[in-house]
C-alpha cells in the first residue's frame, strides 16, 4: 500500500468526519465501511476525478461512468490507486467482541472487510491496525 494513501485513510478514519457503517461501501443512513473511505477518497482524488468516480443516488460507487456500481466489496481500481494488497489483507483481530462476547484469539486472521462488518471495532482500532499490519 502506498504510504501517502494509508497516511490520509488512517487520518480519514480517525479524523470524525466520516461515521461508520456495516455491511456496504456506503449505506443509505450515510454511514460508510472502512473501504468506502477509501472509495471516497479515490473519487475525490485528481485520478478518481479524470476517470469520473462517483456515488450514484443509490449509495453504489462507480469507479467512472461506464462501470457497474458496487456496494460491498473494494472495486480492483481503487485497490490498484491505494497500491494493493487491501482486499487480500489479514489483520490479526486481537481482544475483540464477536457476537455479543469477547473473543481473547490474538492471531486469528480477518479481512478488512470483516473486521468492519462482524466485530464491534470501531475507526480507530481498525485504522490502528492499518497502521500496523499494511
């Protein structure tokens, strides 16, 4: 991952301009999962920009006019932008609630998107751990 990017996405998710949501890149409440930050970011970025990223009025980013939109998973571009290795990226979950009691599995492995989506990690452990392991 490029280090400018992971700098202004751990920011991003930390700074409390963006609220957290669960199961979509962008949900209708206006919140967003961890990767539809990093969406956003790309669709105000100058490359996002020329290449005409946005979100429709149905919360699906599209990575520019002619593409499909998408609501849950990372589009491969945004991924290519940030420098790779998001969305195959295991994070180690550490002392967290899972399913209403506490897990005490240290090294058991979780995507971004899971750690998102199935724990009670908020922005800021989830950018500390974006910090640390990408």
């Amino acid at each position: 991952m490029h280090k400018q990017i992971k700098t202004q996405w751990v920011k991003a998710l930390t700074g409390g301009k963006y609220k957290q949501g669960k199961l979509r890149l962008r949900t209708d409440e206006g919140g967003y999962c961890c990767l539809g930050v990093l969406c956003d970011m790309y669709a105000k970025s100058p490359e996002g920009k020329k290449k005409g990223a946005y979100w429709d009025e149905s919360n699906l980013f599209h990575t520019s006019k002619r593409t499909d939109g998408e609501r849950t998973d990372l589009p491969s571009i945004v991924e290519k932008w940030a420098g790779g290795g998001i969305r195959s990226a295991k994070l180690k979950l550490g002392r967290v609630r899972l399913r209403g009691r506490y897990s005490s599995v240290s090294d058991y492995p979780v995507t971004l998107m899971g750690l998102n989506d199935d724990t009670k990690v908020g922005f800021r452990g989830i950018a500390r751990r974006i910090k640390a392991e990408l």
